[in-house]
C-alpha cells in the first residue's frame, strides 16, 4: 500500500527504480537508497535462514529495524551490515533470553569477546544436559532389556560356590559418586607401582553400604597380594592400604561380560536366584575384576553375593 510505512516490498520491481545486480537475490537502489546495497526482506530471510515473519516482528519491535524504508511505499529493506546484529539476536535467543532482554543488552553494547563467554557458558550447559539425558536414555534401555527377560531363563548361570579367602591390601573411603570409582581404584594401583608389589589375582570391590543412595558410597578395594607384602603401604592421593582377608564363605556367584554400566542387570538375576533357592544375602556383595582396561574383548566381572538358607 503506497505510502504506508513499514510494509514489505513486493515481488515485482517498479520499472522507474534503477536496480543493478549485486549477486543472487541482491538489489541495489541507487536512486532511493543513496548507492547503500540494501535486499528485500524475503531475499534477506534467504539469506540470514530466519522466517519473514519472525524478520517482520522484530522489526515492529525495535529489535532489528530495517537497514532503509523507501519513503514513498514504505516498502522494507536490509542490509548485509545489520548481519552481526541479527546473529546477536539469534545467539541470545539460544541463551533462552526474552525479546525484551535482547533488545536490551543489545541497545547497552555486548562485544564479541562478552558474546563468546555468554555462549561457551550455554555451550557447556547444553554439553552437560546432553550427558545426563544420554545416561538417562541408557538407564531406560536397560531397564526395557530387564523387562524383556521377565519370565526367559537367564543366559548367565549362578551358581552356589564355597569361595576361599583372600589376602589382600585393603582400603575403604566413601565415595561421592560413582564416577569416582576410576579415581579410587587408580590411587591404589599407583601405590603398588610404587611400592614395586605384584597384584596376585583380580582386584576386589565390596560395597558396604546397607541401601543405595548413589552418592556418599562406602566402598572397599581390595587388591591381593602375596603374605610377604605388609602394609601399611601410602597411595598418592593420601589413603593407606592396610593387610586384610576377605573371609571364606558360601556364595551366589554370576559372571557378567560386557559393560560395567550392564552390572545391574546381572545383580537382579542373582537376587532372583537367591530368592528362589530358598536363600538369603548375608554380606556385602563384592565384584571381581577378572579383566583390566588393558586386555581386549569386553569386560568379565565376577559378582559374589555372601547368602546363608533363609
């Protein structure tokens, strides 16, 4: 509508303008610009990939006016030189800041360095949030794969078995987190680096905690090693190994192969068998670790559960 400000330009050009080609989709409107290049607002929404209609309200809104309005049509136009500005506004928007916000802290000056550290800020945000919703995925996963196997005769056989002792060094500290675990298990194998001690069989981890919190996790490592080695014997992050025997015992023993974050799923087919043998858990369940990070093919664990007849 002629006259009106701030409509869109139309498709078609009027003939008495004189436009020269400046690339695909580029105009140039010498006569009412005064030589600045200046797109219509569909070709500018082609070019910056935001819809006309969101390009349309910012506009109404003060937030990204347009580069030039032809004072006759009120036609509108842009220009490549309000691109940071839109990338600004695109980059807020993804902070979950407000319209209202935006124009703000854009109207205030933000400079590309602040810009950077806003986004690195978010960009670690995201990367966190994209972390805790994959292990929530996995979670989902493995409980559908133990619904699956309700009522299917488990492929891993437990077993009773009279296990014998095992001398070891030993050390217990409460855990934050799981993730943790590395660390922990990591001092202790330094220690006996160190100290030039042989491991004599598989490490062991017994879980001492009477319910699952996931944090706060009371844990014993107990590495074996032969009835020479005394301790106490000093780890580089200040814990001590201390001589100890796992005592002998009867327990329910499954062997698990594949990935620690699939244990669960073996631990509830050992309760299962506990359960239905007529048994009852006596101790703390232990883990052996029969492979290291160093062989190949996947992992095998050993998990013990101490039973006694119920």
């Amino acid at each position: 509508m002629m006259g009106e400000k701030g409509v869109d330009s139309p498709a078609t050009r009027d003939p008495t303008l004189v436009v020269k080609a400046f690339g695909e989709g580029k105009a140039f409107e010498e006569q009412e610009s005064g030589g600045v290049p200046v797109y219509r607002i569909g070709e500018f929404s082609k070019l910056c990939l935001v819809p006309v209609s969101a390009i349309r309200y910012w506009a109404d809104i003060g937030l990204l006016p347009p580069g030039w309005v032809d004072p006759d049509s009120g036609y509108r136009y842009y220009s490549a030189d309000q691109l940071p500005r839109l990338n600004r506004v695109l980059a807020l928007k993804d902070l979950d800041l407000s319209l209202d916000e935006i124009k703000a802290v854009l109207d205030e000056g933000l400079s590309p360095a602040e810009l950077r550290g806003m986004l690195r800020l978010k960009q670690a945000e995201i990367g966190s949030r994209l972390q805790e919703e994959q292990a929530r995925l996995e979670r989902v996963e493995a409980r559908l794969r133990l619904i699956e196997k309700e009522g299917v005769m488990p492929e891993t056989e437990v077993v009773l078995k009279e296990v014998e002792p095992i001398a070891g060094l030993a050390m217990r500290d409460v855990l934050p987190a799981t993730d943790a675990f590395a660390e922990f298990i990591g001092d202790g194998f330094a220690a006996l680096g160190i100290g030039g001690i042989q491991v004599a069989g598989p490490p062991m981890v017994i879980y001492h905690d009477e319910e699952f919190t996931g944090t706060d996790i009371d844990v014993e490592m107990v590495y074996p090693v032969g009835a020479e080695v005394k301790g106490p014997v000093a780890t580089p992050a200040g814990r001590k190994l201390e001589n100890r025997t796992v005592p002998a015992g009867t327990c329910g023993v499954i062997v698990h192969t594949g990935p620690y974050e699939r244990l669960h799923e073996a631990y509830q087919t050992l309760a299962t068998w506990v359960d239905s043998q007529g048994y009852r858990v006596s101790g703390p369940p232990q883990e052996r670790y029969l492979t290291g990070p160093e062989d190949p093919g996947p992992n095998v664990t050993e998990i013990r559960m101490p039973v006694e007849k119920a």
